[in-house]
C-alpha cells in the first residue's frame, strides 16, 4: 500500500493545468467498441482507472496505440465477444466501476455482453438498474449468476428504438443506454436523460461518427438508429472536479494560483458554489485566478439562516466536488450545512478531519455541520488512510495546509483520479514524497 508523507504550512504560487476529465473519458473510451475505424481521442487523463479500462478493451480485442503522453488511437475491428470469458477480462473488468460502460456498445454491435459485478469507490450502494433496464427496453436480455457475480445481456434479435422514462438521472446509464440506441432500428426517446458536460461530448463525439442525437444538453434525448459507425477524433474536456479541488486548494493554504485552459462554460455552478464559501476567484477568459486570501467567509442565506450545499444531477452542484467543499468550509469564517444526497458513505471520512482539528457535526450519513475555524487555529497533521478518490484529495488539501506532518495511506485510490498529483504540486512549492 503506497502513501504520501506531507509537511504542511507552504504556501504555494504558480500556474498548473487541469487534466482531461476522467468521467467524460471513461465514457469515450468504451464508445470506441461502436466502430472497426480508428478513433483517435486526446488529452486522455494518465491515471489508474483509464489505464485499467484501456487494459480491458486490449483484453477484449481492440488494438490500442499511443502517439504521445495524453493521446491514442484505438480499432475495435477485432473483438471478440468469446474474450469475454478470459482471465485477463475478468480481472480488468472486476477492478473498475467504468467497465459497465461497455454493456451498451457491445450489446449494440455484436448482440452480447457479460461482465462480472464492477469495483470502484466504497461510497455506498451504486445499484446498475437504470443501465439494465434501459438496455432491456431496447430488447436485451438481461440474467445475474449469483454465483459468479457475473452480469450478461444478449439480444436475439437487433435492438429496437423506444420510448423510456428513466427513473434515475444516471449519467453512466444515459452513457450506456445511449451508446446502444445509436445503433438500433428506429426512434429511441430518452426522458429524465442526464445532461452533464460528459454526455453532451459523448453525444457529439457520436454524430461525428455518423450518430443522429437531438436534444444534446437537455434531459429529454432522441436517437434515430444507423446502421454503423465511422471513426472520428476527439478531445476530452478539462476535468472540472481538479479544477474544483485546485480552487480549494487555492483558499486552503493561502495560496495565489492559476488555473489554466478550463472550458469556463462548461463548468456549471462551480465556482459560484466557491463564491458562496467566500472564495474570491477570477475568470479570465479561460484561467481562473484565485488570488492569495488569508480568510474568506460563508455567505448566509437571503434570510440569515446557515447556507445551505447540497449536490444535484446537472445542472446542479457535482457530489464528487462536496467532499471538496467540506474540507474547506473547515478552514472558513462561518457555518455550512453539507448535504450530499446521493452517496450515503461518503462523508464518513470527516472523522479523520475532526482529529486534525476540524470542527464538524455528521449529523446523520448523508448530512455534517461545519463550523470554519477561520484560520484561527490550523488543521494538525496526523496518519489517515484514503477511502475514495474524492476523499482522498480532500484529506491530501487538509494535510496541504496542516501544522506538521502528516501521511496518507492507500493513495492508490488518489491515483485513480488525480495524475501526477505529487509531482505537480510539489512544482508548485508543495512539500509531498511518495512512498511504495
């Protein structure tokens, strides 16, 4: 189990890029299933989950070749569905939640899919029913070995476009389903479809490869089917959940940082949320500034009543930024209200910001007060373990700004999201070192 050991208390100056968004990649990535032709996708994030996806396309047969650090080519022309049964596939796709993502594509194009139940994140119960039932509508067949925690839907037939109502917003099981209605008979009509940034590029990145998608950025999407697909080029968008934690970082540490090339507009509420902790950034066409602030304080509501934060599908707030958003309410003027709705276990890793000093009530799994310190008192450093990506680098921007010394197990869960963590803010005068 690697770990990181972080001397607190540096302030730290400079400019740093965001990575490519590793949502909207993982999307893209299983979309190259759909064509034999080359798709070429660029500014693909170097990190744990997109090697481990790439490794379980290469188990399933597609040819992948790298042409420089952040871009490949990838040529689905020779998959095989009988891969499936392979040790290589099953240890790929059992490491990573993003390899449900494949169930539409292959289930579009070669009539069959299986795959053995997804790891991922310990942030609660993730059911996949949104996914499997869109599926089934469009005439896939769907059974569970229990035994073997294997999934598999098959399609006797081709896939026939209908009319759905998702009962949930998934935006991995929009990405699925939509993935398999590019390629069926008829009109397929998406209601309470997710919206996100990461479906409107999968979306586009499809009708550039001859897909017939309307509604892009709304909830309510139509597919006419086409009988194949052509291969394209694309580039993934910066991730904005790393520009939502550089943000944080920013305000956690007294710090002045650049953050460049952000694709401002497709960011959503996010930095209004951070305007509302008492962050004062700056968009400058593209860059967000954040400029050195050795307090910021919460708004109220409209009525003096404490502020409210809580995560919504988009475009609402990302839950994946509100772990962000506690740590650095902790070191704030003021008292926040952190719903996140969607996850239950994904606040209980305030218990290791409390031991550092953080002032925080988790009032039940879903919900935590937090009443800011104000940089009164710093956050002491202390031993901690990572429980998930986003918690991770929560706990990696707490110990950032912490007296002392702290470290921080099982960080191969930070790398799963964050590339190069270490090694760019050290550039930008962190103290961090990497042990395996």
């Amino acid at each position: 189990m690697a770990s990181f050991e972080i001397k607190g208390g540096n302030q730290l100056s400079g400019e740093i890029k965001p990575q490519g968004a590793k949502n909207e990649a993982l999307q893209i990535l299983c979309a190259v299933l759909l064509t034999k032709e080359v798709v070429t996708i660029k500014n693909i994030p170097q990190i744990r989950d997109i090697h481990r996806l790439t490794e379980l396309l290469v188990a399933l047969g597609v040819k992948v070749e790298k042409l420089s650090e952040d871009t490949m080519r990838f040529q689905a022309d020779e998959v095989k569905v009988e891969n499936f049964e392979s040790d290589a596939f099953v240890e790929k796709a059992s490491a990573i939640r993003g390899s449900v993502m494949i169930l539409g594509p292959m289930l579009a194009r070669f009539g069959m899919a299986k795959l053995p139940k997804p790891g991922g994140d310990k942030i609660g119960r993730r059911p996949m029913d949104t996914h499997f039932l869109g599926l089934q509508k469009l005439g896939g067949e769907f059974s569970y070995d229990a035994k073997s925690s294997a999934y598999q839907i098959v399609s006797k037939k081709s896939l026939q476009g209908t009319y759905m109502l998702l009962e949930e917003a998934s935006v991995t099981g929009t990405a699925n389903i939509l993935m398999a209605a590019v390629l069926a008979k008829g009109t397929t009509t998406i209601y309470n479809a997710a919206c996100e940034p990461y479906l409107q590029q999968l979306s586009l990145m499809l009708n550039r490869m001859g897909a017939k998608i309307t509604g892009i950025g709304s909830n309510l999407l139509t597919i006419e089917g086409v009988d194949e697909l052509s291969g394209t080029e694309h580039t993934v968008l910066p991730d904005m959940i790393e520009i939502g934690s550089f943000i944080g970082l920013a305000a956690m540490t007294s710090s002045e940082l650049t953050i460049k090339n952000c694709r401002v507009d497709m960011l959503g509420l996010i930095p209004q949320v951070f305007r509302k902790l008492g962050i004062a950034l700056e968009i400058k066409g593209d860059d967000i500034n954040i400029p050195k602030q050795h307090e910021y304080t919460i708004s109220k509501n409209i009525d003096g009543s404490i502020l409210h934060i809580a995560d919504a599908p988009w475009p609402g707030f990302t839950p994946d930024l509100l772990s962000i958003v506690l740590v650095v309410a902790t070191q704030a003027k003021g008292t926040v209200l952190i719903h996140q709705k969607m996850f239950e276990s994904r606040l209980f890793f305030t218990d290791k910001l409390i031991d550092m000093g953080a002032q925080i009530i988790l009032c039940d799994p879903h919900r935590a007060t937090v009443v800011g310190l104000n940089k009164e008192y710093a956050l002491r450093g202390t031993r901690m373990t990572s429980p998930d990506i986003r918690a991770g680098v929560s706990l990696l921007i707490a110990a950032l700004s912490a007296e002392g010394t702290s470290v921080i197990q099982n960080i191969e869960q930070i790398d799963r999201g964050y590339q190069f963590i270490d090694t760019r803010l050290n550039n930008l005068g962190a103290d961090i070192k990497r042990f395996s």
